[in-house]
C-alpha cells in the first residue's frame, strides 16, 4: 500500500489440561515508512487468557514507536 502496511494477528491456544485455561489473542498494526530504513507503527493487541472462564483475564496492550534498520 505505498508508505503505510497495515497487519492483522490472530491466535488461540486450545488449553489440553486439567485447567483448561483455553487463550485468544487478537491484533492490529500499522507501519508508516518515513523512508527505506525509518518507519513509525503503532500496534494494538488483545489478550484473553482464560476463554472458558466469566472472570477471564484480559489484558490489552498499546505500542507507539519508531524504527530504523541498517
């Protein structure tokens, strides 16, 4: 898409033990590229640790930032 990529994540863990403690993830980003080496992104994540539980624990993270490569 030219200067900006956008990302899309998603995973879950089917939990197999006693405490089935099944997690989801969901995620979202975006690039923005200043140049070939020097971009600025932001990412969005949505964890969900316990699935099968009302009192689930879910976390959700929020990342701004800049990157450069050499």
């Amino acid at each position: 898409m030219g200067q900006v990529d956008l990302l899309v994540n998603a995973a879950k863990v089917d939990d197999k033990s006693t405490v089935n403690a099944d997690r989801k993830l969901t995620g979202l980003g975006a690039n923005y590229n200043l140049s070939k080496t020097t971009r600025a992104y932001y990412r969005y994540d949505k964890i969900n640790y316990n699935t099968n539980s009302t009192s689930g624990i879910n976390q959700t993270r929020n990342a701004v930032g800049l990157s450069m490569s050499f």
